[in-house]
C-alpha cells in the first residue's frame, strides 16, 4: 500500500491490496480524481478515515449494448410515474446520495470533502447527474463520473420504491444509444447484481479503460 502525497502520482493498479486498496492519502484536487478515475481507481473511505483509493481486483459492470432491461421494470418504465432528467439538478441528487439511509450502514462514505471535489468535476462537465422525479419532487437518481466512453457511477439513492432503478437504467438506455463501452458501477452488491450488472476481472476492465481513453 502506497502513501501518497502532494505529488500528482498513482501507483501501478497490480499493486492494490487483496481486497484492492491502492493508496493512503492525497488530496481531493480535481486533477488528482481525474489521473484517479482514468487509471481505474476511485476513492472511496469513511468520515474519520484518511482518504483510501481503490482499484478492486474484480469489477461490477454493465455492458450498455448488450442490457436486457427487466419485464417488470420495463412495465414501470411504460407507465410514465416518473419523470426522468439529466443533469438538472445535481447538487441534490449528490446531497440526496450522502443524506439517504440504507440498510447495514450506520454512516455514509460521501463526505463534505467528497460533494465538494465532485461539484467542482460537474462544474467541468466530468461529473453527471440523473434525476427521476414524482409530482415534481425528486424522488430519485444517481451520479458519477463520465470518461466519455466509460461511465463511472458513484452513487444512487431512492425516496420511494423503484427510482433509483428508474435512474439506473435510464442512464443505461442513454449510454447505450450514445455507444459507451461500459457503466462501472465499482464493487459488487446484491442490488447491482439484480439489476443486471456482473463482475469482470481488473485487468479485462484496464484493458478495456485503456482502449477506450
């Protein structure tokens, strides 16, 4: 494990941990999450930890071209209960992302810091947003970071059932109709996994981040 400091550095991604911590440290900067994102690594620590960097030695994704949005989720989708946009709004969706309870955390990872460094890559048009809304309240969305032809999703968040999903494959639909390669949604979790994401090795992902960057 590497200890970073203010030179503008990463170490190789075959360096990570087992359970993929790269590097201890850091800062935030801008420039220092973009060298981060388009080497495959991410940041991602608690409130009272320094900031830890990952590069996991599996990888959750979503192949855009070749997703099969579910028979169910397609009958909410044709139903029209939610409105879906892009990039209208966010600083709530992140905000939404921190503040929201989910089962089995007592905290959350996005912190202060973090909003702040991310505001500042959407104020660039690096960092996007999707947001579904109910009777024009935001209801749901999710966020991330776009490579250009690899989007790399942060967070989602829901205020009642099936948002965030409305979310997550909206976006898909959008990445697909533009020709993206991947939506890199990180590390693994059940709720991922039944929307139909799996899991692909490190170095098939930077082998994939590399040709398409």
């Amino acid at each position: 494990m590497y200890f970073l400091s203010k030179e503008l550095y990463f170490p190789p991604a075959s360096e990570a941990s087992f359970e993929g911590i790269l590097a201890v440290g850091g800062d935030l900067s801008t420039e220092r999450l973009l060298l981060a994102y388009r080497n495959g690594i991410f940041p991602w620590f608690e409130i009272d930890e320094p900031i830890l960097w990952w590069c996991p030695p599996q990888r959750m994704v979503v192949n855009p071209s070749g997703y099969k949005i579910a028979k169910s989720l397609r009958n909410i989708l044709n139903r029209k209960i939610f409105e879906v946009t892009f990039n209208q709004n966010f600083s709530k969706v992140i905000q939404h992302c921190q503040s929201i309870k989910r089962n089995g955390q007592n905290g959350t990872w996005i912190t202060d810091s973090m909003i702040e460094a991310y505001l500042k890559l959407h104020e660039m048009g690096v960092a996007k947003s999707v947001e579904v809304w109910q009777d024009n309240e935001l209801v749901g969305g999710l966020y991330g970071v776009d490579l250009g032809t690899i989007f790399c999703g942060e967070s989602m968040f829901s205020k009642v059932p099936n948002a965030s999903k409305v979310a997550f494959v909206s976006l898909i639909q959008q990445l697909k109709e533009a020709n993206y390669h991947l939506l890199d949604c990180q590390v693994h979790n059940d709720h991922l996994e039944k929307l139909g994401a799996f899991e692909i090795s490190r170095a098939n992902y930077l082998k994939i981040l590399k040709a398409s960057l």
